[in-house]
C-alpha cells in the first residue's frame, strides 16, 4: 500500500499571507503610476502657462516695435517714458497718435476676484486693441529714450509678465521678463 505524503499536496487558490503580499504589491504600482501621471499633468500645465507667457510677450513686443518704426516721431507730452507703467505716443503723419499703454481689468478666477493689467494700442485710425490675453499679467512696462544727439530716435522696451493663474498654482508661480529696443526709421 503506498504511503500518502503531506510534503507535496497542493493547495488550490491563494493563502491569506500571498493575497495580502498581491494587494501590497498592486497598491504600490497604482501609487506610482499616479505618481507619476500628476507630475506629467503638472509639467504640461507649466509648459502652458510659459508658452503663453512668451506668445503674449513676443507679439506685444513685435506690434510695438513695428509701431516705433513706422512714426514720424515722439509725443513727448503725452508720454511717459523710464517708469511703470509707461505711456508711448507716437506721432504718425495725417492721422492720430498711435497711443501704447496699460489699464487694470477685473477677473473672476476660481470664484476670487483679481485684477490683472493689460497692454492695449490704439492705432492710427482711433480703434483700441488689446495686445494681451486674460491669461497674462503684466508687471512692468517700460519705454526708455536710447537716443544720442545725431541718431535716430531709438526706444527700449522692456515687460515683465506673469501668468494669472501664478498667485493660485505655486507651479505656475514665474515671470518673464523680455526686452527689445527699436528706432524711428523716418
């Protein structure tokens, strides 16, 4: 008659001990897969908010400069140059100033009130436009004289912005600072 052995008798299903170990182990990869999906969520919303800073900033930049070049001159009464907020007024012939500066806009964001500044330009033919988005807050606006005695008339220009949303989000929370110069061509 053969002997029965205990060593080798298999059990079906999982014990307690190795269920337990599985739940541990199985927590431990959704942790770090979550982990990981917030960091990529936080980087993206960064990289976001520093594109728009650029983009507002770039294009604020260009549509002034492109301004400075095609005017006959300085409104030296109507601007106010080497302070924030600066106020440019340019003298183009047969029409009206073209008028950079900045005003404040109130916003709701997240149920909070804030207030932002904006850039605007009012071109030659009296129509204001916004040269920002609501995303954006500008910081510094600055419009120096560069000029020497026998040269053009040659400005710098240089903005500070933030994102909105900074003061909310510390990831968000950054500036750029940008600065460019242009001349009076005519």
């Amino acid at each position: 008659m053969p002997l029965k052995s205990n060593l080798f008798h298999h059990r079906q299903g999982l014990g307690l001990i190795e269920l337990v170990i599985y739940i541990a182990l199985a927590s431990w990869v959704l942790v770090g897969i979550v982990t990981f999906s917030w960091r990529v969520m936080g980087v993206g919303a960064t990289a976001d908010a520093s594109a728009e800073l650029t983009q507002n900033g770039r294009f604020a930049l260009t549509r002034i400069s492109q301004a400075i070049r095609s005017a006959d001159g300085l409104n030296q009464g109507a601007s106010m140059l080497g302070v924030h907020p600066g106020v440019l007024t340019l003298d183009v012939p047969g029409t009206t100033d073209v008028v950079i500066d900045t005003y404040t806009k109130n916003l709701i964001l997240g149920g909070q009130p804030v207030t932002i500044r904006k850039l605007r330009m009012k071109n030659s033919s009296g129509v204001t436009a916004d040269l920002t988005s609501d995303a954006v807050d500008f910081t510094n606006f600055t419009v120096s004289e560069l000029q020497r005695e026998s040269e053009a008339m040659n400005f710098q220009i240089a903005l500070t912005l933030r994102p909105v949303r900074g003061a909310q989000d510390p990831l968000l929370n950054r500036t750029l600072v940008l600065t460019t110069s242009a001349s009076i061509r005519r």
